[in-house]
C-alpha cells in the first residue's frame, strides 16, 4: 500500500513587535498546512500506524477520542484517503458536533461510550471488535512508538538550527518526538513544552517514559488558562490580535496557548537575546469551528 502524502510545512517568519523589542527572531514551522483535515502534528502520528495497519493487512481503524477530537477527525480523513473502513469510539452521552459531522462525512461510524467504560480502551475494542478479523487498534490520539517515530522526521526537515523550540502539548507524543528528534542529531535545541492541560507536571512522567534516553527540556505549565479547552479574555483577545495581525489560523485549545506562552515568555526576558525561537504550528483547526461563543 502506498501511504505517500507530500509533506508541505514551509518555515515561515512571525514579526512581532515584543519579539523585535527584544532581538528575537521567531519562526513557526507550519504543519498546520499538511493536510485540511488530517492537519499537523496528528498526520505524524499517523504515519507509520496506519504503515503497520496496512503491512498487517488490516482493513479496519478503530480510535478513541472525546466528541472535539482532532485525532478522530485525522483518523476519519486518513482512513477515507488511504482506503480503509473507520470506526470512532467517542466518549461521553451520544452528540453531535460540527467535528463528529466531518467523520461522518469521511466515512466514519461513531460509537458512544459512557465515561466509566471508555477508561479501558482494549477491554472496549476487545468487546466490539474481537471477532473482526481486519479491525486495528489505534490508541487515543495516536499515542504509539511508532507516532513518535513518524514525528522525529519533523526535525529532519528544519533548514536550520534554533536555540528553541516551542510546542503544545496533550499526551506529549509530539514533545517525545520532538526531543527524540532533536537529541538523536546531536542538536543544542531547547525543546519547551506548553501542556494545556492544568497541572502539566504530570506530562514528565510520561515524556520520560517514551524516550529511549534520558534528555533535557522545559515545561511551562502556567499557560493552560483553567484546564483543557478553558479559555480566559486574555487568550481570546491574544488570538485576535495574532491571527489578524499575521494571517495565521491559531485555536484557543493548543496553538493559541502555545504561542500566548512564547510572546509572554519574550516579554519577560526569558530569552537571551539574539535567540533564534521556532514555533511549532500542531494544526487543529477545525476545533475553533465549535467555539464562535468564545469570541462573542
Ligand atoms: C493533538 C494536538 C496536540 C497535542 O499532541 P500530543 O501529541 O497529544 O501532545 C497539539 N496541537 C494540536 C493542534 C493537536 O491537535
């Protein structure tokens, strides 16, 4: 089976006025360009999963995510393109979401599950598809060796070195592949950490366990503005200001956060100045879709 997608993420100048104040010069790699529905980070995850799927003969993807889940969107839109049937295990009472409506569009059959249920997720898969012989599991968000795999490539394709990198995290698979990335080729980068989630130090812990070797990096885990997909006034207004002053599509769920993170960091003279910063833009999108009443 042939998985080739022609990656398109071009590196591209952000200029702002905190950054120039302070001799920054700050990029942001744009993955958020890979694809439209299977954006960023979540088509790296992807990659060498659906690989194995497809070397197992596998015809069936079978994930799990909540009812605003970029993953499963990814998952319905790489399933649709690549030639297999989908099946998305949602968690929660049984909705319906302008996100849930573009895997259905894509294909995918939506299955609800209650909360208490949704927690041990090969017992689920175990229950509903344990006799499909073509079904493949694929765990919430992507989290696997081989999405780690698939997003270390991200760091191949930098035309140059930085003194920083700036990612959000969830499950902090991409901050894993990420470091992996950078501390197998040697590099000097700072990998920093933005978990989105309240009390990210528990992203540590887990981060450390996907690395095959012990190296450093920062959490900033002040930026998740209440928990997962809270917002404050100040995050929204920081969107609008950046998404009408660069052209670039941010979200209030990781990106805005991430990047609400890097200009406060700049402002308080976190960074040496003449650092070279890069941005990672995840993707994710579409979850903005279902979030108009935030910016009202
Ligand atoms: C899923 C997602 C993340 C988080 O990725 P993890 O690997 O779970 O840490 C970051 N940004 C966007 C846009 C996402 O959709």
């Amino acid at each position: 089976m042939d998985l080739h997608l022609d990656i398109f993420s071009p590196v591209q100048p952000i200029r702002s006025k905190i950054f120039d104040d302070k001799g920054l010069t700050v990029s942001i790699k744009r993955d958020d360009l890979i694809h439209p529905v299977i954006s960023g980070n979540k088509w790296r995850k992807l990659k060498y999963v659906l690989q194995r799927a497809a070397n197992d003969r596998k015809t069936h993807l079978v994930t799990f995510g909540g009812a605003y889940s970029n993953h499963l969107m990814a998952t319905a839109a790489a399933a649709a393109k690549f030639g297999f049937k989908a099946t998305g295990l949602v968690r929660g009472e049984p909705v319906d979401n302008q996100m849930l409506f573009i895997c259905r569009l894509h294909g995918m059959q939506l299955l609800f599950v209650d909360r208490e249920s949704y927690r041990d997720k090969p017992a689920l898969f175990a229950e509903n598809f344990g006799n499909d012989e073509q079904a493949f599991f694929i765990d919430e968000g992507g989290a696997s060796a081989e999405g780690i795999k698939g997003v270390a490539e991200l760091v191949d394709e930098l035309p140059e070195s930085y003194d920083h990198i700036f990612c959000a995290c969830g499950t902090g698979t991409t901050a894993a592949g990420i470091i992996k990335g950078v501390s197998s080729k040697g590099l000097q980068t700072v990998f920093n950490g933005i978990p989105v989630l309240k009390n990210g130090d528990f992203l540590r812990a887990d981060i450390d366990g996907m690395l095959s070797r012990p190296s450093p990096y920062h959490l900033h885990t002040d930026y998740h503005f209440g928990g997962y997909a809270k917002t404050t006034p100040g995050l929204i207004a920081f969107i609008k200001d950046f998404v009408s002053n660069t052209g670039v599509l941010i979200d209030p769920v990781y990106t805005g956060k991430m990047l609400y993170a890097l200009h406060d960091l700049a402002a308080k003279d976190h960074f040496a100045p003449g650092s070279k910063i890069l941005a990672i833009h995840t993707g994710g999108m579409w979850g903005l879709l279902d979030m108009q009443n935030k910016f009202k």
